[in-house]
C-alpha cells in the first residue's frame, strides 16, 4: 500500500479524535498513512495482532495503532481495541 498524504496533526490530536490512550510522545508528527513496509517517520500504521508486530516494530513509523497486548520500544502508541477500525477513521 502506497503512502497517503494526510494533513500533518500529532499523535495526542489523534489520540484524542480516536478517543484512544496514547503512549510516547504526544508531539510526534503524524502526516500520511502507509502499510508498515513503505511507512516514512512520520507515518502512521497498525497492528492488528501479534502475527504483524514484528513488521510494525522494524517499521520506520514512528506512531503505530495496536491494541492493549501489543508491546513496542520506541513507538508512540495509540491504544484501541480494534486498531483496523480506528485506522479506517
């Protein structure tokens, strides 16, 4: 999936439209979409479960959608039950 170019907002301006707590840096810059292959810094991506952790934990997106029992190091997370919904919005 090619990356989609998105108004740039922060991770805590998302947090708060997807009504979703954040962990990390609130003030990460969020400016496009992208599958977590193709992800830039300032992507924003998801993980669904454990089976695509792994590609967004190498991913260079710096801001990842996951639910609660996905753990990460050094991404901002934004915590939802159904990270493909929430993405979706």
């Amino acid at each position: 999936m090619a990356s989609t170019s998105q108004p740039p907002r922060t991770a805590a301006e998302l947090a708060k439209f997807l009504n979703a707590p954040l962990e990390g840096d609130p003030a990460v810059r969020i400016s496009s979409i992208a599958s977590p292959e193709d992800a830039a810094p300032e992507s924003l991506i998801y993980a669904e479960n454990e089976k695509f952790a792994p590609r967004a934990q190498q991913s260079r997106a710096l801001c990842v959608i996951a639910p609660p029992s996905l753990p990460f190091t050094n991404k901002t997370i934004l915590r939802c039950d159904s990270p493909k919904f929430s993405f979706a919005k």
